[in-house]
C-alpha cells in the first residue's frame, strides 16, 4: 500500500515531466537544423561563419550586405535576400564567380522592424543573419 507521500511525490514527478520533456525535445532540433546556418548555429560547417553570414548595415533608408567571401568558380556566394518583417519579400541579388558579392536594397520610407538576410553559397548551403531597424 503506497502512502500518500509516495503517491505525492509520484505525481510531482509526473508533472515535471509533463513540463520538461516538451521543453527539452523542442530545444533538440527544430526543423532547420543543419538547414538554414548562423553565427550563432552554424551546425555541421562550424568554422565558416565568417565567410558565410551576411554582414548588414544600415545608413538612413539604405540596407547594405556584404558576405566576406572569395569569389571563385568552384566556390562563390550565389545570391543574397532580403526579407522583412512579416516574411515580406523585399528583393533579391544573384552574383556570377566574377562578382564581389555586395548589393544594396531601399527599405520602404520609415521602415522599422526586423529584417532577414540570407546568403547562399553553391558549397556551404544557406546562411542568415537578422538585424532589428
């Protein structure tokens, strides 16, 4: 026969599991894992943040993006995007191996907000980096 303490303690165990387990399997994956890469999470091509995340600076309306990377025909930056908050689609720049990948975007008059930056490379897959206007 099981006390009341014993049966206290197995119904706070119980829901400390009910609580945690959720928690910590979200904190595992999410479904970009080794998918979309950051400073901060660059998965399995840890080592090349660097070269890869997008640097954003902003200068009045003007959102400028540069990706230190060296451009050549085996391995270049195919294109940077940008996307606003809300997942509003702002433009888009694609680069040959010849091009510095460099590009400049007007924000809309007064935007403020997030804004998504990504970086593609054709070997090192797909990089972002998030700034707040």
């Amino acid at each position: 026969m099981q006390s009341r303490r014993d049966l206290a303690r197995l119904a706070f165990a119980g829901a400390a599991a009910a609580v945690a387990l959720p928690v910590a399997a979200a904190k595992a994956a999410s479904a970009d894992t080794n998918v979309i890469f950051t400073k901060e999470d660059p998965g399995h091509w840890a080592g090349k943040e660097a070269t890869h995340v997008p640097q954003v600076t902003v200068n009045g309306g003007m959102l400028m993006v540069k990706t230190n990377h060296p451009q050549s025909d085996a391995h270049f930056i195919v294109s940077h995007s940008v996307v606003l908050d809300g997942g509003k689609y702002l433009d888009r720049k694609v680069f040959t191996p010849k091009d510095a990948p460099e590009s400049m975007y007007t924000l809309p008059a007064g935007y403020k907000g997030k804004v998504i930056v990504t970086s593609t490379c054709n070997l090192h897959d797909w990089w972002t980096n998030t700034i707040t206007v």
